[in-house]
C-alpha cells in the first residue's frame, strides 16, 4: 500500500475493535449496559465483552417480551376452555426441557403440566400404547407440555430395541388416527422437532458430563445416542413421511443455538394460537 498514495492508513486489530466499541456505545446501549443487569453480567464474568453483553441484554429483553403474550395466550386458553397440547421431540440434548422451562417460567403453575413420562411400568406395557398419554391430555383451560410424547415409539424405541418391529408398525398405523381424534375432540395439537447437528449433541454430552450439576442427566440412552446418530436419523425421516400431516404438521426447531430456539420456538406457538395479543 506505500506505493499506492490514495490508500487509507492502516487499521490495526486493537484499532478496530476500539472502533467497533465505540460505534456500539450508543445512548440507548450505554444505558443498558449501565442496568443492574448489565454491571452484574460483568461482575460475574471475567471474560465479558460488550458486545457479549449486549447481545445477552437484547436476548433477554425479547424473550421477556415473549413471555409476557405467553401469560396473554394461557389466559386466552383458560377464558376460552381451550385444550392445548405442544409436544417437544428431538436428539438427546437437544434442549427441550431449556425452551420448556423458559416458555413457563412465567405461567400460572396450576393451568399448565409438563408430562416428561419415565419408561412404563410392566402394567402399562400390557395396555394399549397411547393409554398413558391419555391419561395426560389437558382438561378444559388448560396447556400440557410433553418432553418427548407417544413419539418416542417412532424414534428412541426402535433404534434402541426397546419395542419389536411389530409393536413400531402398529403405533405407525395408528398415530395419525389417533392425533385426528385428539384435534377432533377440541384438542389444539402442535408439535415441535429441535434439530441439532452432531458435533453439537457431542459438545453438549461433554458440557453435560463434566457438570457436577448436569451430570445425572446423562443416561444409558445417551452414552449411544452418537453411536446411533444414523439409525437415529433414519427413524427420525420414517417419522417425518409419515406423521406430518395436513392437520398435525412438524414444526423443525435449528436449535444449535439455544437462546434463538427459544425465542423461535415461542415466536411460532404464537403464530399458530389464535390467541387475543
């Protein structure tokens, strides 16, 4: 560039970034950043930026947003006597049960259930599949969350041998009828798949497993889930041609990214609910 009059001096790195700071610092920005919440992100934090900042700030600031027309929407369900099912499947570590927690931390606890069901008892493997998901619907004003729902028969059952061939073909000849008696009754149905890539799932696992206080969530199913990514793939596109129908459609979450699943998975739920807000 010395031989070139016309070019510009040299930016260096620190000069750069020192200007991209300084074009961040508008009035509005400063003032967040000065917030309580802003200085407590840095005083926790040894390695916060502003612009890492910020971008927390502006996240919380819109799901705060969001969850205040979720409160408008589970009043329009309860005023209504509307039924309301949103049902959550995905990769282990996927984050259903983060979105799950964010979208009702701020209901009303005894108008909404989250159904997350352990493995059935003997009992229950002797009745009908769908029988103990049944038992779970939501009553008249009510909203129900399933993390992972009957679906399960689709997906981890079969990779993992937890159900015969023959019990996965009966729940793939019966969901879709099932799901049209569930709309049929006055039941709202929505379901939404997170979608996470495999070098995700692998540094979720590893984030999970070195955590004193995540660890107990990595089960026996989990220690196989990369082993299995391509069976679990395979189910995973079965599932999709055969139960995204016209009146229960799958809602496909990218959820790489946490914070923008939950905002998006939110952003959705509101679009399909005809709620007043």
């Amino acid at each position: 560039c010395t031989s070139r009059p016309k070019c510009g001096p040299t930016i260096s790195p620190n000069d750069f970034s020192n200007r991209l700071i300084m074009e961040t610092l508008t009035p509005k920005n400063l003032k967040k950043l000065n917030s309580k919440r802003g200085l407590q992100l840095f005083l926790s934090h040894d390695d916060m930026t502003v612009q890492k900042a910020l971008k927390i700030l502006n996240h919380e600031t819109q799901l705060a947003r969001l969850q205040e027309e979720l409160i408008k929407l589970q009043q329009w369900v309860e005023g209504e006597g509307e039924k309301l099912i949103i049902i959550f499947e995905g990769r282990d570590a996927a984050g259903k049960g983060g979105a799950i927690r964010r979208m009702t931390q701020h209901l009303n606890p005894r108008e909404f259930n989250v159904v997350a069901l352990p493995k059935p008892t003997n009992e229950e493997n002797s009745q009908w599949y769908f029988q103990r998901y049944v038992k779970n619907l939501p009553k008249n004003g009510q909203i129900t969350f399933f993390d992972r729902s009957w679906y399960n028969r689709a997906v981890v059952e079969p990779v993992n041998g937890f159900c015969s061939a023959e019990e996965y073909d009966v729940f793939m000849n019966q969901v879709n009828s099932f799901e049209k008696m569930i709309i049929d009754s006055g039941i709202r149905l929505v379901k939404f798949y997170f979608s996470i890539s495999k070098d995700e799932q692998s540094s979720r696992f590893e984030d999970i497993k070195s955590s004193p206080v995540k660890k107990w969530k990595f089960s026996a199913v989990d220690k196989t889930a990369l082993k299995l990514w391509d069976d679990y793939t395979s189910y995973k596109s079965k599932m999709f041609d055969q139960t995204n129908t016209k009146i229960a459609p799958w809602i496909i979450i990218r959820a790489n990214k946490k914070s923008r699943a939950r905002v998006e998975v939110i952003e959705k739920l509101l679009e399909i609910v005809p709620y007043n807000g």
